[in-house]
C-alpha cells in the first residue's frame, strides 16, 4: 500500500502539475525516446555486471515490488527454529545431521516455511551448524570466521543496488544522449526546408528524452536503489541475530539466553519482547506434548526486553 501511494503521489505531482500548466499528455509520450533510453540503460546493466549479480537484482527487484518484508512472523519462525536447533544439539550435534544434511526435507523445518523461502539464511544456518558439528571450536573463533561470512555476504547483496544506484545517475545521460539523436532529426528536417511549426515539434519531442532520463533517475530508480539497501539491511539482520545465537550458545549459555542474544538484534518495529519469546517457546513446547504445561526451563533466568 505504502508503494502505491508514494508512485501515486509521484505521477499526480509530475504529470498533473504539467497538466495544470496547459500540457498535453499526448505531447509528452514519445516510444522511440523511450525505448533508446531504457535500451541503453537495460544494456548497460548487462554490460557492466556479471551474472550472478544480475540475477540477484532480479530477486530483489521482485522483493522490492512485492513488498515482501520479515515481519514479526518471520522472527517468531526464526527464533523458534533457532531454539529447537540449539535443543536438538544439546544431545549431541550429531543429532542435527538429519536436520542440516536435508533441511527441505526435514520436519522440523518444514514448520517454518518462511525461513525455507530465505535460501542465503537458510544456508547460512545449516552450514555453521555443519561446522559446529565437526569439531570443537570456541566462541572467538567462530565469531570471527561468522563476520567475515557476513560481510562476504553483505558485499555480494549490496553489489545489485550500486550498480542499479550508478544506472540511475547515468540516465539524465541517457536522456540526452536520446534529445541530441532528437536534434540530429530535427537538423536533417530542416535542410529539407521544414517549416517554422514542425522545426518546433521535433526539438520539443527531442527534449522530452531529457526529462524521461531525468524523471527515470529521480523518480524511479533512485527510490527502488533505495528500496533494495533497506531489503539488504534487513536480512543481513537476520543473519547478525542468527550469528549472534550461535556464539552466545558456544560460550556456555542456555538455548534461552541464546535466543535472547538474537531477539536484541531484531528491529526495533518488530521485536518482540522477551515475554513473548517466552510464550512463543512455551505455546511450541505444549504443541509438541500434550502434557507439558508452559514453564522456564531449568537454568534460565528472566531477561528484561
């Protein structure tokens, strides 16, 4: 709805202010001008990236336009398949092989679709899960070798919103490049004798492929440039909170001050506080048996939100 309404707010402030000032739609629509400055632009991101990127703004783009956001859903599943992760290893990690060795076949986390949908979360659990499970590592050091992961990570995920950020500047370029082809046109015209009226209707259609560049690059892709960072943000903030889970959990503690650890890491809008961590725990718990009845578990202690 918030997309909707900042594009409407764009359009009616563009085009209805042209309209108000005697402008003509019709004046302004111009395909051949169009389509050499989204052409160019289209080749130059082909160009000048390799694929993996492209197909990774590809993802994103779909990200940005379905407004797909981790919502408070999305950490409740996180948090809580953290928490069975952290609970299966307690009896040994090797329990987990038949979780992190298949994880779209594994029931457990089957419960949490939305993680299952988040491939570079996904295997970021398992694989430093996998790791923990193959020899005994300490908490500084896996701290260190999840940093530079997420930061490897965070440099392949940031690399779509440059290049698609640097297009955007480049478009008033474009656009240009589109009006002097226009005048080229236009000079052509009148060594052929044109009149004084047709001369001014090809310069004015010439100077529309500026304000389509300039519009483009303001309007549209500097916003969706925008878009992509925060979408990056928040889920590298996943993998912080799952980072930061694992090394509390190596250094001794109990999986529900383990879990806590992450829950501080998640946005402020969306955080949920720890007694309702607790009860998302308990509500698991009491799903999976019958007979339990909600309770903190032996060792943990009350952590204020």
């Amino acid at each position: 709805m918030q997309s909707i309404v900042g594009v409407a707010i764009i359009l009616i402030s563009v085009f209805g202010g042209f309209m108000l000032h005697g402008g003509k739609l019709a004046v302004i629509w111009e395909p051949i001008e169009l389509i050499i400055i989204v052409g160019a632009a289209a080749g130059a991101i082909v160009l000048g990236n390799p694929g993996h990127v492209l197909k990774e703004m590809w993802l994103q783009l779909r990200k940005v336009m379905l407004r797909r956001k981790q919502g408070e859903e999305f950490q409740r599943q996180l948090l809580l398949l953290m928490y069975e992760l952290l609970q299966t290893a307690a009896g040994g990690l090797k329990a987990l092989d038949a979780h992190v060795e298949a994880p779209q076949e594994s029931e457990m986390f089957r419960r949490y679709p939305l993680i299952l949908e988040e491939p570079k979360l996904l295997h970021f659990i398992v694989n430093n899960f996998r790791l923990m499970a193959m020899g005994k590592i300490n908490a500084h050091e896996l701290e260190g070798v999840l940093e530079q992961e997420i930061e490897a990570i965070h440099e392949e995920m940031s690399q779509p919103a440059r290049s698609l950020g640097k297009i955007g500047e480049a478009m008033p370029g474009f656009g240009i490049l589109a009006a002097v082809l226009g005048i080229v046109m236009t000079m052509n015209v009148v060594a052929d004798g044109a009149g004084t009226g047709e001369i001014a209707v090809r310069v004015g259609s010439a100077m529309v492929g500026t304000f389509i560049g300039i519009f483009f690059c303001y309007g549209v892709l500097d916003p969706i440039s925008n878009m992509m960072k925060q979408l990056v943000g928040e889920e590298l903030q996943a993998l912080e909170s799952v980072k930061v889970v694992l090394v509390t959990h190596v250094s001794g503690k109990p999986p529900l001050l383990a879990i806590d650890a992450g829950r501080r890491l998640v946005q402020l809008n969306i955080k949920p506080s720890f007694a309702r961590l607790e009860s998302w725990i308990n509500a698991m718990q009491g799903a999976g048996d019958p007979d339990a009845t909600p309770r903190r578990r032996a060792g943990d202690k009350r952590v204020e939100a």
